[in-house]
C-alpha cells in the first residue's frame, strides 16, 4: 500500500516531523507515502496557508536523500478547489513538480463546510446537496481541462467530506438520500481521468466508515472505475497508514484490483489486495 494523502508541519494545520511521518510508514510496511500538503486559496484562509513550495521540496530532497533506499518519498499537494481562482491554481500547478495533485472540496456554497456555520439555520439534506454539486462542478472542470492537455489533477480526495461535519454540526448524514448526484460525480471522473480516494480519516474519527463510504466504492466499480488511491489524512504521524486493510478490503469487495500510485504527474496500476500479497511467490 501507498499512503497518498498526509500533512505535516508544511501545512498549516499540522505539526508533524516529516522524518517522523516517513519512520512511520516504514514501520508499518508501506511502499511508499506522498506528503500532501495543503493549498489554499480563498481570501479568507489565505493567510494561514502556510504553502512554501521552496521549503517543502527541500524537506522532500532531504527525506530522499535519507531514506529512497527504504520507501518511495512523493511530494504531492492538496488543492482547495475554488472555482473563481482555478486559473491561478493551474498556473501555479504549471510552475512546480509535484508527484501528485489532490483536488479537494472544502468550500460550498461561499461557506467551508467544516465550519458550523455552513450548517446553522440550514437544512443539511441542502447543505449536502449543494456540497456535492460542488463536488460535481470540480469534476467537470477536470474533464473539461484535461481534454486538451495532460492531465494536471491526478485525485478526487474525500468525495463525501461534508458528511463529517452534518454528523457534527447537525443531526446524521445524507449521501444515501443524494445517490443520484454520487453516481455523476463518479461517472465525470472516469471521464476526467481522476481517481477517486478512499479517505480512511473517518474511520478512526469514530463516524464507522471512510470518506466515501463502502457503497460508493462499489457503485464506482459498477460504473466502470477499475482504480482507487488511498489516503490517511494523516495529520500526526501515528495516523500513518491507519485502517488501510479496511480500505484494501473495501476494494477487494467491490472487485477494483488497482491502487493508482503517482510519481512524477505519472500514474502506474499496481495489482492490490491482501489475496495477491500473500501469495507467498
Ligand atoms: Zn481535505
Ligand atoms: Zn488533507
């Protein structure tokens, strides 16, 4: 396995060591982890953004230089999709390397949805709604961006994030009673070429279940995904790698059999799933 969504001290909200961070997924058997770290481009996050492209990729030079011997070190980053600023994110995107780029939903509806007021005085089946028709909009941007050109956005991370925050700032959660928008997320990004992700963060948050949840894991396959990325959201180091064999069985249930692992903006299939690991040969 690959943990393909981790923060550390380069993003705002993290104070994890980096040497910690890989130690640990050493530890824990992983083939590789690609630090994600998070961009932020709304006005009002902007100034905690603590992106500092120079520093980070010296960090990711040292942590190769100490440790590719051991594991495959990725720089990758977390983009917020704001749809007013995509233009300056794709430049910006242009003008660094990164292994991976993650296009995340934080904000909808000119609300972050991991604020309570996102919720407040709202109905959160419409919260839910608006949230994945976001979620929509940036998968159709990605189809629409990567017609023409090579692809720039590689992962959809935690496609069901607001379910998070309707179970904290109100009273359950609504992707089942939102299947319909669910399924034309998932078929725009077959079209788009951006893998979905299993976000194993909720899991361990005690809500029972990842980001997206088992059912929309086997509804993508259904509809012809044949690829997933799995992620953590690590935010400490001991987060590293949890729940994956949780993940890897959800994929193994839903019949996808490829992790799709980035390096360098490319993406390669690796075959996935305790059966095949296990085999002994
Ligand atoms: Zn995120
Ligand atoms: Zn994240």
């Amino acid at each position: 396995m690959y943990d393909q969504h981790l923060h550390s001290h380069h993003s705002f909200d993290s104070k994890a060591d980096p040497v910690e961070n890989v130690q640990t997924a050493i530890a824990r058997g992983l083939l590789g982890l690609t630090f994600t770290e998070h961009y932020d481009t709304h006005p009002d996050e902007v100034h905690d953004c603590r992106y500092d492209d120079a520093r980070y990729s010296e960090t990711i030079a040292q942590l190769r230089e100490q440790f590719s011997h051991q594991i495959f070190i990725g720089k990758g980053i977390e983009v917020c999709y704001q749809p007013d600023h995509m233009p300056k994110i794709v430049d910006f995107l242009h003008d660094h390397d990164f292994d991976l780029v993650l296009l995340s939903v934080h904000w909808s509806d000119g609300n972050p949805v991991h604020k309570r007021r996102a919720w407040e005085n709202r109905d959160p089946l419409s919260v839910t709604r608006k949230y994945l028709k976001t979620v929509l909009e940036a998968m159709q941007f990605c189809e629409q961006f990567h017609r023409n050109r090579p692809r720039r956005f590689d992962v959809l991370a935690h496609m069901d994030f607001c379910k998070r925050y309707s179970l904290r700032y109100a009273d359950g959660a609504y992707i089942r009673d939102c299947s319909d928008i669910v399924d034309e997320i998932l078929k725009t990004c077959i079209a788009a070429d951006v893998v979905p992700e299993i976000n194993t963060s909720t899991i361990r948050r005690g809500l029972g279940e990842s980001m997206p949840a088992p059912w929309v894991i086997q509804r993508y396959a259904e509809l012809g995904g044949t690829m997933i990325s799995v992620g953590s959201d690590a935010h400490v180091s001991t987060d590293i790698g949890a729940d994956f064999d949780t993940a890897a069985e959800m994929m193994r249930l839903a019949g996808i059999e490829q992790l799709a692992v980035f390096k360098n903006g490319r993406r390669e299939n690796i075959p996935c799933g305790p059966s095949k690991s296990n085999s002994g040969i």
